[in-house]
C-alpha cells in the first residue's frame, strides 16, 4: 500500500505529522510552565503552614503541661433537698373556686371540663380523683351562691353551662 502513494501525499501527510507533533511539543511546555508555577505556590503554602504547625504544637504541649499541673476544684458542698412540704387534702368546692377565680371573664365551662380540669391542675390534693356529679352539685351551689352564673340550663342528657359572675 505504501508504494501506491504519491510522493506529493507522502510529503502532506508527514507535514501534518511534524504540525501535530509541534502543537503537542508547544502545549506540553505551557503545561510544564503553569506546573513549576504551582510547584513554587504550593511550596510556599506548606513551609507557611509548617510555622504554624510548629508553633501551635509547642504552645499546646505548654498548655498540655501547665492544665495537667493545676488541682481539680473541690467539688461544692452538697445542699440537701428540703423535704417536700406535704399538701393538705383540700375539699372539692375549694378547688373548683380556685379554678375559677384563674379562668378568663366570660369562659363557659361545664361540670366534666371541671372535672377534669380540677383532677389535671391538683391531683396531690385531692384524695380521689373529682368526678362529674360532684363537680356539677359544687358548681350549683357556687351557682346560688352567686360565684357563678348559669348561662343554660341542663337536662339529663344536656350538661348545664357556667361562667365566671
């Protein structure tokens, strides 16, 4: 096959080959400058960074040395926690007037919302848990006492409706 080529395509042909080849000689001697360039930054960079190294490895050895000299602080004094204060059962209607004198003017509340109010704020002082009933006979009579109001009125089926007076 190489016989059958003319000298003119031999000739182009090596030609290209000498152009590639220059273009490939030219490119590897701009990288070959660009990488001693980084070579020398990078160089640079680590004897910096070695300094510090150095420098931050003796302070913190001294420091090792001068936290491992100091004596531990005495532990503070234990406090004894007080004995906790014992509550004093409280009746129903106490509580259920507590209850009230903190809700909001103008808050509806029916005798299980006390119920289950009472039982959730003073469980300590409580000897049972308060039940409906109870609560409902308290806030009657809170009622015709004048502490609270009757907004409408129950049925067997329908709790009765209180708020603040």
């Amino acid at each position: 096959m190489s016989s059958e080529l003319s000298v003119a395509q031999i000739l182009a042909n090596l030609e290209k080959q000498m152009a590639f080849f220059k273009e490939k000689e030219a490119d590897h001697a701009k990288q070959e400058a660009f990488h001693r360039e980084q070579r020398a930054v990078n160089a640079a960079e680590l004897e910096a960074v070695s300094k510090h190294y150095e420098a931050f490895k003796a302070t913190a050895e001294a420091a090792a040395a001068a936290a491992a000299r100091t004596v531990a602080a005495p532990p503070p004094p234990q406090q004894t926690p007080a004995p906790p204060v014992p509550v004093t059962p409280r009746l129903p209607h106490e509580l259920i007037e507590r209850l009230i004198a903190h809700s909001q003017p103008g808050e509806t509340f029916t005798s299980s919302k006390v119920a289950a109010e009472v039982n959730r704020r003073y469980p300590s002082e409580l000897k049972k848990p308060l039940e409906q009933p109870t609560a409902s006979v308290c806030l009657r009579r809170l009622a015709a006492y004048g502490t609270v109001r009757l907004v409408k009125k129950g049925t067997a089926h329908v709790q009765a409706v209180y708020t603040k007076a």
